[in-house]
C-alpha cells in the first residue's frame, strides 16, 4: 500500500517537485475550493432572485454587512481586492439593478443596500441556512474547527501577499 504523502493531489505536478511540495497540495485545495465557493454563491444568490457574478454577490454581502455605508476602497480592503476597477464594475452594476443606493460626500462616493438589496442578502441568508449550514452541521467538523480553518486561512492570505510583493519587486 502507499504512503499517504507519496501520493501528491496537486493541479501542477512540476509545482510539486522538491521541498515543499505540501504548498502545491494546499494550493489545489485552495483552487477547488474556490471555484465550488464561487459556483455556490451564484447559485444560491440565483436560488434567491438574482442573477450576478460571485464578486457581484460579495461586494452586495460586503455592502450590506452592519448597515454601514461603505466607500469602494473600504470595500477592496475589507475583501483583499487590490484591481478597485473590478469592483467599481460591480458597484455599479448592483446600482443599476437597484440593489444599492449612493451618495456623494465631498470626493467620496459611499453605498448601501437598499430595501430591494437588503431583502435578497436575508433571501440568500435563509437559503443558505437551508442549503449550507444544515449540512455542515452533519459533518464531524466543530464550529471551532471552522473557526481555526478561517484563521489559519487569514494568515496565509497574508503570505501569498507578502510573496506577491516580493515577486513584484524582481
């Protein structure tokens, strides 16, 4: 039988070669991950009434999360997004489908969910308790767990930034 770590489950075995060959694993997880998270939001924001690209869906759960009028560059910080061009897309195609409200303060623009936006983020909170989170209750997974899985998850984001910085500077 095979040793567990001989069998390397990786999207690019060349990135797998060597030392630290367990970052391509994660990186596949990642990958996967993603991809099944942004697959899922748009699903589920289409199970709730609107059809809208998986940023589109974060940017509208950014903006409405604690009532709290948000600028674009609190918006790209809070999500990690560094191209604010992407998300101004976004910001305004929400605005044009009537799910976000604006208005101008000196130079800056700041948004909010209106009613319309506000009652498809609950319509989409529902059905993810329905769809998700009753069956991550049936997994041997604690919500601690989830807990700790997020942090460790936050801390790595910040190495990838930090590698990214450094890959930019060659």
């Amino acid at each position: 039988m095979t040793d567990r770590s001989e069998r390397r489950i990786v999207s690019s075995r060349h990135l797998a070669e060597g030392e630290g060959w367990e970052a391509s694993e994660f990186e596949f997880g990642l990958i996967i991950a993603y991809n099944a998270f942004s697959r899922w939001m748009t699903r589920c924001m289409a199970a709730a009434g609107a059809e809208m690209s998986s940023l589109e869906v974060l940017v509208l759960h950014n903006v409405n999360s604690r009532a709290r009028d948000k600028r674009l560059s609190d918006i790209c910080f809070l999500l990690n997004i560094e191209d604010t061009h992407t998300v101004n897309y976004a910001l305004k195609k929400l605005m044009k489908a009537g799910l976000l409200e604006s208005d101008k303060r000196g130079k800056e623009v700041y948004y909010r969910t209106s009613d319309m936006g506000a009652s498809l983020c609950e319509d989409y909170r529902k059905l993810r308790g329905q769809c998700l989170i009753d069956g991550l209750s049936r997994m041997d997974l604690s919500g601690e767990e989830l807990r700790e899985i997020a942090s460790s998850l936050r801390a790595l984001s910040g190495q990838y930034d930090q590698a990214s910085r450094a890959a930019s500077s060659l």
